[in-house]
C-alpha cells in the first residue's frame, strides 16, 4: 500500500509539471527550466563561453564565472579564503551541476549569514546575491539582454518542479523568486538603470573560524 501511494505521489507530480513545461502558458507566461529548452538562457545553468558572468569581488579582483550557479555558490563559501580558494580550484573549470555538487557536499561549511536578511532590505542574503548575478549575467551580454527585454511585460516563471523558492515547485505555488529577480532586472535594463555592481557585505554576524553553520538546506 505504501508503494502505491509513493506511485501515485510522484505521477501526480508528474503529470502536473508536464502540463506547465511550455514555454509559455495559457497566461502568457514565459516558463523556462532545463537547459536545452525554450528559454534555457534564463536557466542559471547556462553557459555561453564566450560570455562569462564577470564580477568584480575584493580581494579576488574580476572573477569570470562560468555560469550564475557557479558564482551563487561561490558566495556560500566567500567567509573563508582558503575555502573559496578550493571551491575555485576545483568548479570552474568544470558544469554547474559540479559547481552544485561541491556546495552540497560542503553544506556545513555554508556561511551562517546566508539565510539573513541584510539591515535595511527584505530580501535574504543570498537573494540580493542572485540578483548581483544576474544583473551581470544579462547587463554584459547584448544577446541576452535582448531577449530578457523580449519578455515585455509578461510574467517570468522558473517552472521548477523541484525547488519551491527560485521557482514554482512540485505543487506550482512556490515562491519562484528567480522569476521575480528576472523581471526586476528587466525593468532596470529597460529604464537604463545599472543596479549594484557588486555584493553587498553580508550582515555583521560572527563567524567562528572553523566555518559557517547551515540554518537551512544548502540547496537553496
């Protein structure tokens, strides 16, 4: 019995997802998620070789990350130079999904900073960090832009049928914040504004020299 339910659980979410993987929506929603698909450009996942996502990030000078996923997670570790130093050594030269795998493993070193909110603003650290890169993903590359600004007015929708905060998740009502920074830094771009150039420091909480602690899923 308990099979069957575990069945039916996963063919319901399933067939819900399948139903939202158009690139657009009866809404007229633009939808994007895997690479490879319609709008993979706004996937933090790719990659454009010819087009690094380049921040400008003290002590390191300019760094030219291969994708947004590669620099997100890059920040989780940016508390401890030496940690950062590896994540470096042993990410960039190699897919997102690396970069991903290496956070994860590393989960409790995460800084502890990372789920706070910044004095003054709403959104969590780690939000006003993916914003900075996508800001620089699509404001440094002409193709890119173009396409962000193609969107007009409509909503844009991480249709994750995983992730319930970047995206929509399993049931369709998550968060989709990524979305949401994507439509931000549309309406910045169209009015001509620039944004940030770079991260804000995180808030003034300790961090022993040991490494972060995790408050919540590092996947995230």
């Amino acid at each position: 019995m308990r099979l069957v339910c575990k069945l039916w659980f996963f063919f319901f979410h399933l067939i819900n997802y399948l139903g939202r993987m158009s690139s657009t929506d009866n809404t007229g929603d633009v939808l994007f998620y895997h690479v490879g698909a319609a709008y993979e450009e706004f996937s933090n996942f790719y990659y454009d070789k010819d087009n690094p996502v380049s921040l400008r990030i003290p002590p390191y000078g300019e760094l030219r990350f291969p994708t947004a996923e590669h620099g997100y997670h890059f920040f989780k570790f940016k508390y401890d130079e030496k940690l950062a130093d590896q994540y470096l050594d042993e990410t960039l030269r190699n897919g997102p999904r690396v970069a991903l795998d290496w956070a994860t493993k590393h989960n409790s070193r995460v800084d502890r900073r990372w789920h706070k909110r910044i004095d003054g603003r709403t959104d969590e650290y780690k939000v006003e960090v993916m914003k900075i890169l996508v800001r620089a993903k699509f404001s440094k590359n002409q193709k890119l832009k173009k396409l962000l600004l193609s969107t007009g007015n409509r909503r844009i929708v991480e249709n994750s049928p995983i992730d319930d905060f970047w995206g929509l998740g399993p049931n369709g009502d998550g968060t989709n914040k990524l979305g949401m920074i994507l439509m931000e830094i549309r309406e910045e771009l169209r009015e001509g504004k620039t944004g940030p150039p770079e991260p804000p420091p995180p808030p003034q909480t300790q961090v022993s020299k040991t490494g972060g602690t995790r408050e919540k899923p590092a996947q995230s």
